[in-house]
C-alpha cells in the first residue's frame, strides 16, 4: 500500500498515547494545524443489549447484497471520510497530516477499516483505532444509502465478537444517536476506557 506522502511535526506515538488519555486529533482545515480534543460530555456506542438497530435498517441489511471487508482500502476510506459531507473547505478536520498518520497507524496494525461493499465497488464506510478492549471510531461515509449505518452494525457485531469492551465515538450527531448512543461524563469515559485497556483483544 503507498503510503501518502507528507512530512509530520506529530508522530503515530503521540495519537495511540493522547487516546489512552481521553483526547483525540483533529485538523483546522485541509492544511491546518493539528489540534488536541476532550468531548465533554463524550459520546460511545454500546456493545450490550443497549446498542439499538432501527427497523427499517434491519429490513435493508436483509434486502440488500453487500459485502463487509476490513482493511482492504484504508486509504480509500479515509480519503472518502475526509470528504463526507463538507460544505467549505475550513469544515475539513481529516486533513492531508491527518491521512498521513493514520496510514502509518494502519501499516502499524492500529487503525482499521470497516468496508461496505455494492456491486463490486466501495458504498461505504468507517475507520478508527484499535487498542486493547477500546476501539476509538473516527469518522464514516457513504455513496449509497445506509452504507454507512451498515458498517457500524457490522463493526458492533465484530467488536462484541471479540470481545471487545467500549467503542468510542467521541461526539454525538444524530446519525450516533439512533443506536442508542450514550453521553458521559469525561471522567466516567477514563474510568471506562481505563477498564476497556486492561483486556487483550485482537481486531484481525
């Protein structure tokens, strides 16, 4: 895989340490500098019986012939991510620094895409960091409808498979909201997270 070409003042040590902190990156623009967050409150996705998949998506994952992939175009996913939904280029958070270094997270084993897959083509999608029991999701897209929504049903499935204990979508947008997802505290988030980084998980 080509690794996108870009000479970075952060390292990939620097993200998976600032993850086990309760922070994450994001860019002020295409070309901007690299910023370091704490949601509060903070959002995650349940992996228990509180994870919620609306019936009308239970009926399309039925009715629709699609493909899940893991890892097979990260790049491509992340480029897509970068992309979705943006109105003006200051809107961008997944710069070209950001790419870069998730790329490298990925060559590394940490960062991982969920992929849809239509008519032999790439519909949609999601990527994020794993460590430990904890998998930090990033950032999704979709070129058909519900492709996305498909990916993070799948990524649940997975996740709960193997047995992992907290996925993390660090802010709610009402695409979040429709599975149940819950806000916390930022210290209820360490505390979880703390635990979830106790367990031994392996993503592929």
């Amino acid at each position: 895989m080509r690794v996108p070409s870009y000479r970075s003042q952060i390292t990939p040590e620097q993200i998976l340490a600032a993850y086990q902190q309760g922070c994450f990156p994001m860019a002020r623009g295409q070309h901007g500098e690299i910023d370091w967050f704490i949601a509060e409150p903070r959002t995650v996705v349940p992996l228990d019986d509180r994870f919620r998949v609306r019936r009308s998506l239970r009926q399309i994952r039925r009715k629709t012939e699609y493909q899940i992939r893991f890892n097979t175009q990260f790049v491509q996913v992340i480029q897509a991510c970068s992309r979705q939904g943006l109105l003006d280029e200051d809107d961008i958070w997944i710069s070209d620094e950001i790419i870069y270094l998730y790329t490298e997270l990925h060559q590394r084993g940490f960062a991982h895409s969920v992929e849809v897959w239509m008519d032999g083509e790439l519909s949609g999608g999601l990527y994020g960091v794993a460590m430990q029991g904890a998998f930090f999701g990033e950032s999704m897209f979709s070129r058909k409808p519900s492709a996305s929504q498909i990916a993070l049903v799948a990524l649940v499935e997975h996740l709960r498979m193997r047995g992992y204990r907290l996925l993390d979508s660090q802010m709610r947008t009402q695409h979040i909201a429709h599975f149940g997802a819950i806000d916390m505290t930022h210290l209820d988030y360490l505390n979880l997270l703390a635990d979830a980084l106790t367990y031994d998980c392996v993503f592929i």
